[in-house]
C-alpha cells in the first residue's frame, strides 16, 4: 500500500487514467491528472514529515494495513487537522498526538487495533473511572458495582498499554454494553513499572470528562501484599474421601519467603507504581468530581451493602438487593484454600462410613446397585459462586449438610454446592451421611491449615519494626507517601485519621 503513495506510482497511474479515457479527450485531460498525482504525493510526504517530527516520532510505515488505508482515504482531513488551532490547544503536548479529530470521529468504524495507532483518545462512553491498586479490595468493589447492574472493564491486565487500550475500547463499543452503566478501572499494580512518558500515555487515554471513585486504604494495610500468595504447581482442586486431606490442603507458596523475605517484598512494594493516588488523580485531566471510598470503614461486611446503596444513589445505579453477597467477605486467608470441589462415588463411601453409620440406613443395606455413579460437591464462598457463569447449574445443599444456612468462618460465607442434575439423581441418604460426616472433618482441617498459614505470614508490626531498623527504606516511603497521600490529606483528612497503622509511622518521626 506504501508503493501506491510514491510518486513514480501515481504518475503511471495518471498516464493509465488518460489512456483509458482516449477517446473522450483522456490526454487532454492528462495535465490535471499528473497535477492530482502531485498534488496526493505531497499531501502523503507532507504528513509523512510532520508525524516523524513529533516529540514521539510516528513512523508510517509501522501501520497495520487498515490504518494505512484509513490514512490514505483521509489524507487532506488529517493533514488539516494537524495544522488545526484545536489541535494545538488541546494535542499538541500529548505523548501520543491524535491524528484525527477525536471530538469528530465515529468511533463505531474505526477498529481498535486502527484506533491505537492512529492515536486517538479512547471512546467518550464511560461513566466512571475507578481509580484504586494491589492490595485496595477493587475486585470486591467492581464487583459490587456489577450487582448494581453496572458494567466493569476487565482489570489484571498485561502491563502493555496496547493491550489495556484496546480492550477497553472494544469494551465500550460492546453492543452488550450500550444501555449501561460502564465502568473502566484504572488500577496501579505493585508491578506496573512504566515509564513517565509511558504513564502520561496511559493518563491520556481518558480525556472524556467524567467522574472519578478513589479507593483508598491505609497504606501499611496495602503493604500486607508481602504476604501475596498462591496456589502450587502441583495443588489439586479435586479429591475424593480416599485422598489425604493434609496434602490436598498444603497448597499455598509464597512469593517473598526464606531469608531476606520481607526484606525483599518491601524493597519491591516501597514503590510509587505500588503506592500511587495523588499522581494518578493529577495525571487524569478528564476528572469532572471526585470521590473517595475507604475499603476498611466503607466496605467491609457491616457497612459494604449501605455504602453501597450510596454509590448507587450517587451514580444513579440500581440499588444493591442481595445483602448476602455484600456481607459476607471472601476473607484472604481463606483466598488460596478454596474453591475445593469433593468427589462422592458410592465405593469411596461404602468404605468410609462404619457399619453403624450403614446400619442406619437399612434401604441400602443389600443394594449397592449405583457404583458407576458420583456427585461433586463445589466447596467455595458464596460471592464466588454468585460471580460464576455456571451458577444456574447448581444448587446450594449447605443446609442439607451443615444444618444450617452456611459456614461463617473469619467472616467468610462458605457454602457447599452440588450440580443440579447429579444431584437430582444420585444424591441419596447415602450420599448425604457421608458429606456430613466429613464435613465436620473438613471444617477442622481447613481452621487446622488456616492457623498454619497465619503462623508463616509477616503482620503490619512486623513492616513497622523493620522500617524503623531501616532508615534509608523508612525515608524513601516516607518521600512516597507525602507525595502520592497530597490529594486525600487535602479533600478528606477525615479518612486519614483513622488510619491507625499511618499514624504510628508519621509518630515515628517525631520521635526522632
């Protein structure tokens, strides 16, 4: 497509153009067309000249083919809007300099690939900006928000601004999405090290004026993430009442661990990538009222529905209905021991219960008929199930089996599940005497391993003990957290006050 731009190229295609037309005076007109030819040539190396002379040169033969043929058939609009007085004032000093008007342009023909490299800002169809980071619950919060019939973009994205663009893009332009609420979270990870042209970049994606929730925490309650955790390799997910329980549940390693280890997670977390809010909220210009939430007095299971319910009325979202899902926390401890899925066959059970157990279920005693057959039973929090695809196909047995409603454990609401047609057909008396049974092992075991893990984790004194035997980091968090802490501290010191762990570190200067 390149080679259609060269001048050699368009000046054949002149004289082609002139021949076909011989007979209808085509060479008389040929002095026009070799002028359009020119005319195009120049167009082309004119804006050719002005992308390779930006701050960030935009090297055109880089495009995807699409793109280029969008240039192509733009041409004169690009080039007029480069020159343009708005571009100047309103473009010209962003890292990635938009090359077409992106107040103009329909977005719904442009793909997104085409989009990103023509550098437009994303689509002004987003009605909040979640502002939040590792460690600040904003799973749990866009969670909530969807049980208020919201629509979240994904978060835990690759570190790669092309790829957090475009499905953001196509997120908004989602036909699914149109008559709803769209939320889109710009979420800073531990490990979102960009550079400052990068996050400038990043900052400009958002240029629709709209308005923006802060998620805030006290940040040594963040610094907990020198505890992040996950699963084995080799960690099952299914087992039967044959498999050791002990082993099934020794999943868990840890990302800092061994000598130095929170030593090397707070030299890691200790970052501005980690800690960043007030550059954050300065780097969006599009920011058109503010909001802050504070995960530890707003959401947490006594006050997660109601503040809830204010967001919503806020928003203008429907309000929250289930009290259960916002209640019941998934508890971090818990974070990497479930969900757990048990597998009853008839065998495993006839070897598992005793003859009294048996005795007491005299229809079975001669008719063991239903050996082929099993039922899995889903062990995992109720907000898990709720948020799953599949939840239709299940039905919550938790009564049946624990005798009552669910298992509330730190808080935690862990409810066993069985699919629904298993269930219907197979799960029996037998069954059902089983899952009893081991279930009150099961409970002890998981409390057992619990205490374990607990045992193996640093806790926020320990953070504060190492920071005050280690001034140079102790300085640098400090220089970090006067920085990026500018904003709350300004517009709702109140929050800051019951930051109980913060207020101890900033004494701890004044002692010195």
């Amino acid at each position: 497509m390149l080679c259609k731009k060269h001048l050699s190229f368009l000046l054949g295609n002149a004289f082609i153009k002139a021949h076909k037309q011989i007979f209808t005076g085509g060479y008389f007109r040929l002095y026009s067309f070799i002028n359009e030819a020119r005319k195009e040539y120049n167009e082309f190396s004119n804006l050719k000249l002005k992308l390779r002379a930006f701050e960030n040169p935009i090297i055109i033969e880089n495009f995807s083919l699409h793109t280029l043929k969008f240039i192509f058939e733009n041409l004169e609009k690009i080039n007029q809007w480069l020159d343009s007085d708005l571009f100047e004032k309103e473009f010209s000093h962003f890292q990635r300099k938009p090359l077409i008007n992106p107040h103009q342009c329909d977005y719904k023909n442009i793909p997104a690939l085409c989009a990103w490299e023509l550098n437009l800002p994303l689509p002004p169809l987003y009605d909040l900006i979640l502002i939040s980071g590792s460690r600040s619950g904003h799973n749990a919060i866009l969670n909530f928000f969807e049980q208020c019939e919201a629509k979240r973009a994904k978060d835990h994205l690759p570190i790669d601004l092309k790829i957090i663009y475009t499905h953001f893009y196509d997120f908004l332009l989602d036909s699914n999405h149109t008559n709803f609420f769209k939320i889109l979270p710009f979420i800073q990870y531990a490990g979102s090290k960009y550079s400052i042209k990068e996050y400038k970049s990043y900052c400009e994606f958002f240029i629709h004026k709209s308005p923006c929730l802060v998620q805030v925490r006290d940040p040594f309650i963040k610094l907990l993430l020198a505890n992040n955790r996950w699963n084995k390799p080799n960690a099952v997910y299914r087992f039967t009442l044959k498999d050791d329980l002990n082993a099934i549940l020794d999943r868990i390693y840890y990302a800092w661990s061994g000598q130095n280890s929170l030593e090397n997670a707070l030299n890691y977390l200790c970052s501005l990538e980690f800690l960043r809010q007030a550059s954050a909220i300065k780097g969006l210009n599009c920011i058109s009222d503010i909001h802050f939430v504070d995960t530890d007095n707003e959401l947490m299971p006594n006050n997660a529905f109601e503040t809830m319910k204010k967001l919503a009325l806020k928003y203008k979202l429907n309000p929250p209905k289930d009290r259960d899902f916002f209640e019941g926390l998934i508890e971090e401890n818990l974070f990497a021991l479930l969900p757990l899925t048990l597998s009853l066959n008839y065998q495993d059970v006839l070897t598992y219960l005793n003859k009294e157990d048996l005795q007491a279920l005299p229809k079975y005693r001669n008719s063991w008929d239903k050996t082929k057959f099993k039922v899995d039973l889903l062990i995992t929090a109720y907000q898990f199930m709720k948020l799953s695809k599949n939840q239709r196909d299940y039905i919550d047995i938790s009564e049946q089996i624990l005798g009552q409603k669910n298992w509330l454990y730190e808080g935690s609401d862990i409810r066993i599940y069985a699919n629904k047609n298993e269930y219907k057909c197979y799960f029996d008396e037998l069954l059902c005497e089983a899952a009893k049974k081991y279930f009150k092992y099961f409970q002890k075991e998981l409390m057992k391993r619990n205490e374990i893990e607990k045992a193996k984790r640093f806790s926020i004194e320990d953070i504060l003990e190492y920071l005050n035997q280690n001034s140079i980091l102790k300085f640098k968090l400090k220089t970090i957290l006067d920085q990026e802490l500018e904003s709350i501290k300004k517009m709702r010191p109140d929050i800051v006050d019951t930051w109980i762990y913060y207020k101890k570190f900033e004494k701890s200067f004044n002692r010195e």
